[in-house]
C-alpha cells in the first residue's frame, strides 16, 4: 500500500502526541473558578468561599449583587417608588420584586418604604404615596428617578430645583401619566402604578438608562461561610426587633437558616402580622438587615393634618450601624461621602463588611432607638 509523505508524517505526529499523554498522565479535565485566579483541576477542587468572594461582580446587579443573566441590561434606570407602610396600605404590591428596600421613620412616628426596582419589573406596585426629604438624598445614590404622589410645597420647592440640575428624575403623579385608583383600597391608599407605565415615562424624557450607578459591596454568592467578610466575631441573632411605633409600625424578623432570610413581621393594631407580598403572594425574606443609625430632626415648614412635623436626617459622613446576616449580628460603622455615593460599612476592626446577595432591607433610624436581638 502506498502512504504518501504528508500522510506519513500526520501519522507520525500523531504516535509521538500519544505517547507523550500517556506518558503523563492522559488529559486533565480543567475547570474555571469565577474568581480571576487560576483555573484549578477538577481532582482538587478549590471551595467557592476561598475565590474572592469580596471581588466585584461585572455582571451583577449593582443594588442586589444577584446574576445578571441572558445579556440584561444592568444600565436601565433603577425606580425608586414610594409606598404606603401604614397598617391600611398592606399587603404591599410588588415589593418581593425590589432590588433593595429603605424604611424611613416619617412624620406621627410611622414609617414609610422607599423601594428601588431595576432588576424586575413588577407588573402592579402600590400603594403610591407622597415624597419626603430624605428622598433627595436616596435617589441620586442610586441614579433614579423618584417615583410619587405628590409631596408638600417646601419638599416640592426642592425636589423640582434637583430634577432642573440633573440631580434625578422625578416623575410625580402631579403632572405624569401612568398612576391609577384601585377599587379595593379606600382612598389615599388606594394608588397604583406599573413598572412599565414609569419606563414609559422616562423613554418620553429619554432617561432611561444610567451607566454610572454605584455596585454596593455584595460578596459574590449566598454560598458562603457566615463569619466571612467582616462577620468575624458577630454574636448570634436569629431574632431582630425594631421598636418603630408599637400600634402600626414596630417591625420584626425571624432567621431561617434554610433559607439564609429574614422573615419580616409588622405590627397592625398592635399585632405582628407576615408581610407578603399581594402580587406574587411571596413572603417577605430579606437576605440583609442593615440598621443605620444618625441624627432626624423636625423641619416646622412641614406639617401635615394632624399637625405632626415632618423631618429630615443626615445622610452623609458616618455613624453607627448594625449588620444582620447569616444569623449574625456585627457592630460597626457606616460611611458615605456624598449624595452620589453608595453607603458602605466596616466593622470594630476595619475590616469592610460585604452584604449576601439578594433583597437587603435597610432601617433608617434614630441615634437614641435601641435594635435588640436574641
């Protein structure tokens, strides 16, 4: 049989490759960690929590740390919504499907959320209610837009002097389209939206997308030890109570260590009652329960019907703060340059402390309110 030259030397390539495998080992069958540190074999697998886990995530959400997945676009404009917190506004609608929510004391001792969604966008959201003062200072952190009903004349006189400057977006159902009444909800509490009629609004104003929003500190997967990322030497707390007003307002959480969540409770008439959410009929399971304490003030320009004061609070600088997670609970410090910057917290060390990837719920609060744990 006649082998010509070309087809000799394949073959002859093709013996000496051979050899030289077998002669080490066979192939090895290689694996990439989702870390930028070498690939390691699959025979001696590196855990998942030693890949630095603190180090950022390029295709994350920026205000959950969750997987953005199937090219979506983590630049659209994130909406910060206003919803109702009083016993008569809940269940809320769509809060599960928050990236991150904010609980602000108001005025008469309740509270209410300001709840950012850019990750997901759920088809009912409400109830909708009136801006405050801190929202000046929330929105831009996230790159925004405010999303409310109404709000009283000072607050107006300077929410619509930061929209004019570029500060935000504000999209309020004063002069914007995309807000409705529902017939099952006596008035005021009775005012929906949609995530889409608000993009609907922003596409108008040509706003929407924001490529600048800050990517708060998350470690890169739920899967993680509890001590890790400045939670060495956090005590145990699998229960959590927030003293907010006892009647409507004062909120708890449970740990569920199944789940790695905090399972949220408020009270109604006294009673605490397991927030769920009216859309998805989803419990609500937060991963991380961040307490930021500083200084509220009255402001006597705001007074609502009642005659109680409405406030205003520090937001800048540092103070102290307190980190729920992984059933832990860590002392430390928050910090925060400026409107535009995203909080960040350290522990007694200075060690930075990293938040679990998922729904993080943070609790403004005053310095002298007293969060106890067991």
């Amino acid at each position: 049989m006649h082998v010509a030259r070309s087809d000799l030397r394949a073959i002859t390539l093709l013996l000496v490759t051979t050899l030289v495998a077998a002669a080490c080992g066979g192939p090895k069958t290689i694996e990439f960690s989702p870390s930028p540190t070498a690939p390691v074999t699959k025979a001696s697998p590196t855990p998942r929590a030693t890949l630095a886990p603190d180090a950022p995530c390029e295709e994350c959400w920026p205000l959950s740390g969750l997987p953005a997945s199937n090219g979506a676009p983590t630049n659209r404009k994130p909406l910060l919504i206003k919803i109702d917190n009083a016993p008569a506004a809940r269940p809320h609608y769509g809060i599960t499907q928050a990236d991150m929510v904010f609980e602000i004391i108001v005025e008469g001792g309740v509270t209410r959320l300001a709840a950012v969604f850019q990750a997901q966008d759920p088809a009912t959201i409400g109830s909708v209610r009136s801006a405050r003062l801190v929202d000046r200072s929330l929105t831009p952190m996230v790159r925004g837009a405010l999303v409310y009903s109404g709000t009283s004349a000072y607050a107006w006189s300077l929410i619509s002097k930061d929209a004019d400057q570029g500060r935000y977006v504000e999209l309020s159902a004063d002069h914007e389209q995309g807000y409705y009444r529902v017939s099952f909800r006596a008035a005021p509490y009775n005012l929906f939206t949609t995530a889409a009629n608000q993009r609907d609004n922003l596409k108008k104003l040509g706003a929407e997308t924001a490529n600048d929003i800050p990517k708060w500190a998350f470690l890169v997967s739920q899967d993680h030890p509890a001590t890790l990322a400045g939670m060495s030497g956090g005590v145990p707390a699998t229960e959590i109570a927030i003293p907010y007003r006892a009647d409507t307002s004062a909120v708890s959480y449970q740990y569920d260590a199944a789940t790695k969540t905090y399972a949220r409770f408020q009270n109604s008439a006294g009673r605490a009652v397991r927030d769920v959410d009216a859309v998805t009929n989803k419990p609500v399971a937060a991963t991380d329960v961040v307490i930021i304490q500083t200084e509220i003030w009255d402001v006597p320009d705001i007074v609502d019907a009642a005659g109680a004061l409405s406030n205003d609070m520090r937001m800048t600088g540092t103070g102290p703060a307190t980190i729920f997670r992984d059933g832990l609970r860590q002392e430390g410090t928050w910090s925060r340059k400026d409107d535009n910057a995203p909080f960040t917290f350290k522990n007694a060390a200075g060690e930075p402390i990293l938040l679990s990837p998922g729904q993080p719920w943070v609790h403004v609060i005053p310095n002298e309110m007293k969060v106890t744990s067991q």
